[in-house]
C-alpha cells in the first residue's frame, strides 16, 4: 500500500495546484471588492520596495557614472586620508603637503602608472573680465598631465604647457561656466582677465564636462601649478588643498600602482619603518566604498520602510485570509469529507494567498516601474529598476503570500471535519 | 487514546480481524464494529454517545440506522464514515482496522471506501455539477482526463449527464442530491454513506432519490442510510434502531 506513496503524493500535490489556483480565482472573482482592496494593500508595499530599490540603484549608478568621470581609474594622493563628510584631525592638517618633487618620484619610480599629474586647487576665486565678475570659481593649478590623467580636455586653443609650468606663466584656460559668464558675446581665446587681481591671458577653452555630486566640473580655471605657487605659496586648508592625480596603466594596474606610489611617498616623505602612513591614497574603488558607507544607512532606513508597507499589505491578506476560512468552514469540511488531507487544505489556502499577493505584486510592480520611469523624467532623482528587481519583488509578494497566509492555512488545515459539516 | 489501544488490545483477541468469506455463504464482510465505545469529555463529566455497540455488514447489504436525536446516531455515523475514530473497540472497514488511524489515512480511506451524502447537498456553489463531482478524484489523485470520464460516468449513473456544466444554483433541490449522489459513488466507494438523504427535499423528490438508492443498491452498492424518518428507514432491507447508545433492535426486514 505504501510502495505506491511518493507518486502519488507528487501527482496528488501537482493537481491540487491547479485545483487550489482555480479556486483562489474564484475566491478573488466572488469577493471583487474585498479581494480589490487586499491587491491594492499589497500593491503598495511592492510599489513601496520597487520604488525605493529604483531609487537607490539610480543613486548607485549615477555615483558610479560620475566616478568613473573623473577619468578612467585615477588614484589620488592627498595630504588627508581619505573620507567623505569628516573634518581632518590636527595631525592631518600639520601633516607636510605633497609636492611636485613627490609626483615626480611617482612618474619616474612607478611602473605601473602611465600619467602623474600634482595640482593645486582654490576655491571661490575672483575672476574678472570687463565689467563681468564671478566669484565661484575653483582656481587649480596644473601640470599638462593634468588633461590626460583626469580625462578632461581642452576643446578650444591650448592647455598649459611645460613650457608655462617652467616660465611661470600667467596663461589659463576657462571651462564652460565661465566662458559663458564672462564672455556671453565674445570668443574668450587670446584675451586678458583678471584672477584676484592678477592679469591672465586666455589661451584656451575647456570641452564640457557636465557635474560631479551636484557640482559643476565646468566652473574651473586652470593655470600652471608653477604660477599658482607664485601667488599662493601658503597653501591653507580648507580653501586651497593639494593632491597628486596619478593613473595607473589599467584598471588591472590599479593595486599594484597604490603599492608602488605607498612605498614611493613613505620614501620621500621619510616615513620611518612601521609608522603610519602621512598621506592619503584613494582610488575610485575605495570612493565607491566611502560612498557606500555613507549611503548604507540611509538604504536602510529606506528598505526598513518599505518592509513596514510590505508588512501591512501582509496583514491585509492575513485578514482577508481568516474570513475566508471562515466563511468557507463547510467547504473545508466537504473537502476533507471526501478525503482532503490536512497538507492538501493547508496548500489549497497558502496558494490562494500566493495569488492573491501576486497579483498585487504584479500591479505593484508595474505601478513602481512606472512612478520610477516617470520620477527619471521629471525630477533630478534618478531611478533605475534592475531586472533582479522584477523577480526579488514577484518573489517577495509570494512571500508575503506565504508568511501571512500560514496561520490562517493551517487554522483550515486543522479543521474537525464533523464540526465544519455541521457549521452554518 | 493511547488508553483506548491498550484497552482494545484483549479485546482483539476476543474478535480480531474478522473473517471476510464468511463461513454461512453470503457475501464478505464489509463492515466490522467490535465493542465501539464513543466517550465525549465534557470537562466536569464524560459523555458516552456510545457504549458497547456491536455489528456487522455484509457487501451488498442496504441498511438504515434509525434513532431518534441524542441517541447516538450520528455518533455512529461518523465512526461509520471514517471521519471519527472509536474511544474504545474496533472498526473493521474491508479489511482495514480504521480504529488506529491518524488524520492522513482517515482521509484516505474517506476518499476510497466512503461516499457520502449529506442532507443539504454540500456542493461548491460556485462550481459545476461535473467539477462538483471530480472533486474527491482530485484528493485521490486521478489525472485530469480519467478524472473527467470517471466523473461523467457517475454523472451518467444518475441520470444528469446533460445538465453537468450547470451549477447547484441552476439544478433543483432532486438535481442537486443527485449530483451529490454521483459524487458519493465517482470513486467506486465500499459503502455508500447517506445522511438524511431526503431530509431538504419534498415528498416527491424524496421518492425519487429513495429509487435511485434502490437502483444502486440492485447494481450492488452497500448502501448505510442513516434517518430518523421511519417510512424511509422502511425503504431498506435492514434496519438498526439505536437508542441511549446502544443498539435496540436489529432486523432484516426484507
């Protein structure tokens, strides 16, 4: 008798999935409006999640697209260990700043670096053309390796020279920003502006290079690093800082560049043996990571609300669920009547939730791919939906349908046939 | 209920599985109740639905329980049906001692050796006649396609074929038990298990469905029809009158 089991059992389990989804349809087509209202509650915690993981993926991509921006795998070297958002202890801020000899070691020790380049960088510079005026300039000093290492070139004219960085020449080249605030009307190349108070002669116009974190990278100017030292020889923190912007031969390189530019600056900035490093490294994969780490929370505050909203749509079928098996006690006892075994209600019922939560979850998605597209469209935000997304939120509605319709299921399961025959 | 095995055990010995070609030359023995105790407990006292109630039933028989309410009838019936067990004493149905069953197997010998048939029908409202009667081929596993022949064969057997795509709302009150009916016999059940069969339905209509229990019991179905309607009662060919738990009286009246 019991050889035959386990066949019988699959066939058994198989037949009552369909049999179990036809009757969740007719429960859902019975009950319009109560079923209606179930889907909507679980629609809005999908939409919830949906939105949300949009949300943060768009955020995580744009980061990642304008990381990748600053030029493909750069490695900085600064006086600060790198962070985002923390201010630099006095031991950082007394630490020696990084000099142009130092980024000359790099360029000639380092094998696994193709372009070095040192640059200053001041910000709110006073930049003057005629009558025109702008105050919120970043002023960066450079070598001519700066337009290759950070991948942003001159479009217009000429960058600076070694020629300039050796003559300490009062040349610039102006980014977009200012091309169009100082000159709205006249081609910028070959005339003369003033930069604090000190006569610059344009020699050429940057390319446009969009924004970084909500600041524009075309509001710059740049001027050789020689000249910048000229009339900035104290380089004071916060307003002006100075870093070395080195790129490795490839992304491949990136590890053992960080390693030979460490071992290089502990030299030449005499480190002793076994003591901290007094400079900063950071590539654009440990940026991703401070990012990260500063954003992870907030994910979290974010997914915990969506759970929250996941949660009530939950119970909204639990509800929807309880009454269900209570109104359909005779059915129950019908079933097991004619030899319904506890596992075959118990499955019947947590399928009729599973369809129940996915449908919800099937609008809620497509709601949730809708508000992100339009939010894409029409707000700053930006909002991706992976396609990992689509089958995490089907599932999750499915699991909906299963943590919260267990204990009504098995509240059926657990039904005294004699006692539900008799219910009216 | 482990109280109840131990105290059967002796009593086993005393009965046992009982002989299915039994010696006298009628047919096997279908149904064996050996000492059926039935105890309710009703937190301050015990209830004893049944005490001591002893019986047998041969295949092919077509037998009523009568009694009035309270007296243990439906206790029976239920023990009858697979859908109790005994507190004490043994339940032999075609072979198998139902009495140590747990839930599963109660269901499964529900689903192959019982049909029932309730006085208010119990049909899905919201579902065919045909669908209403393939449901307990789905609990038994029967693939779709034999599933639906069988189904329509039970359906044939009472003479509804042509209305089987209807639902219990558009059948009338006859229609509706016969659907019941042909989902009682779909399986090819030992016994037939019919609960005031006629009890929702008017004089008429009840005459017809006592003559389809009379045309299947001819076609060889072991029929139990459990009433307290004596005319009805005095449509089968034996009659056991229960009373206090017990049993009265027990006559072959045909």
């Amino acid at each position: 008798m019991r050889a035959g089991m386990p066949a019988l059992q699959l066939e058994m389990t198989f037949i009552d999935i369909r049999e179990s989804a036809l009757m969740a349809f007719d429960t859902v087509r019975s009950n319009k409006l109560r079923s209606a209202l179930t889907i909507l509650g679980v629609s809005v915690g999908v939409i919830t999640v949906v939105f949300m993981v949009s949300i943060i993926q768009g955020l995580n991509k744009a980061f990642a697209a304008q990381i990748e921006s600053l030029g493909s795998n750069t490695i900085w070297a600064t006086k600060f260990d790198p962070s985002i958002g923390h201010q630099p202890t006095s031991e950082e801020i007394h630490r020696k700043e990084l000099t142009i000899a130092d980024a000359d070691a790099i360029r000639r020790e380092a094998p696994s670096v193709v372009g070095v380049s040192p640059f200053y960088r001041k910000i709110n510079e006073t930049v003057r053309y005629g009558d025109k005026q702008s105050d919120t300039p970043i002023l960066i000093g450079v070598t001519p390796y700066h337009e290759f290492t950070v991948s942003s070139y001159v479009a217009r004219g000429r960058y600076v020279t070694d020629l300039d960085v050796e003559a300490r020449n009062n040349v610039c080249v102006l980014g977009l920003d200012l091309v169009k605030a100082l000159f709205p009307n006249e081609d910028p190349l070959d005339k003369d502006i003033k930069i604090s108070g000190h006569q610059f002669h344009v020699v050429g116009v940057m390319e446009p290079l969009g924004s970084i974190l909500g600041q524009s990278r075309d509001n710059s100017v740049y001027i050789p690093i020689t000249t910048f030292e000229k009339y900035y020889p104290d380089i004071e923190f916060p307003e002006i800082i100075s870093a070395i912007i080195v790129r490795p031969v490839s992304r491949a390189y990136v590890k053992s560049a960080i390693d030979e530019m460490t071992d290089i600056l502990r030299k030449q900035r005499r480190v002793a043996a076994g003591a901290p490093n007094n400079f900063g490294i950071s590539s654009q994969d440990a940026l991703l990571d401070i990012y990260n780490q500063l954003t992870g929370a907030t994910y979290l505050v974010l997914t915990a609300i969506s759970c929250v909203a996941l949660m009530i749509g939950g119970i909204g079928v639990m509800n929807i669920m309880l009454v269900s098996v209570t109104e359909r006690t005779k059915e129950i006892g019908l079933r097991k009547a004619v030899g319904a075994t506890r596992t075959n209600i118990l499955s019947q019922f947590l399928i009729e939730a599973v369809v129940l939560t996915a449908i919800g979850g099937l609008i809620g998605l497509s709601i949730g791919e809708l508000f992100s597209f339009l939010t894409n469209r029409y707000s700053p935000l930006p909002a991706y939906v992976p396609p990992w997304a689509i089958v995490v939120g089907i599932g999750i509605s499915a699991g909906v349908g299963i943590i919260f319709g267990l204990w009504p299921a098995w509240k059926a399961a657990r039904l005294d046939p004699i006692e539900s025959l008799r219910w009216e | 209920m482990t109280e109840a095995t131990v105290a059967t055990s002796p009593r086993t010995a005393i009965f046992g599985k009982p002989d299915l070609a039994s010696a006298d030359g009628k047919a096997e023995i279908l149904i064996a109740m050996q000492n059926i105790w039935k105890t309710y407990d009703m937190g301050s006292e015990k209830v004893h639905a049944l005490h001591g109630v002893s019986f047998e039933v041969h295949r092919g028989e077509y037998l009523a329980i009568t009694g009035p309410s309270g007296s243990g009838k439906s206790t029976l019936m239920n023990l009858i049906g697979c859908l109790d067990t005994p507190s004490q004493g043994d339940y032999w149905l075609n072979g198998k001692n139902v009495s140590e069953m747990d839930d599963d197997e109660l269901a499964r010998i529900r689903n192959q050796e019982v049909g029932f048939v309730f006085q208010t029908f119990n049909l899905l409202a919201r579902a065919t006649a045909l669908h209403n009667v393939e449901l307990p081929l789905i609990y038994g596993g029967i693939p779709g396609a034999r599933r639906h022949e069988m189904a329509k064969q039970a359906l044939t057997e009472v003479d509804l074929v042509d209305r089987m795509m209807h639902r219990p709302n558009e059948l009338s009150g006859g229609q509706r038990q016969r659907v019941a009916i042909a989902r009682a016999l779909v399986n090819h059940p030992s016994i037939l298990l019919a609960d005031e069969p006629t009890g929702a339905l008017d004089t008429a209509t009840s005459y017809d469905i006592m003559n389809l229990f009379e045309k299947l019991h001819e076609e060889g179905n072991t029929i139990i029809l459990v009433t307290h309607e004596h005319d009805i009662a005095a449509r089968a060919h034996r009659v056991i009158s229960i009373r206090d738990g017990l049993i009265e009286k027990d006559e072959q009246i045909k």
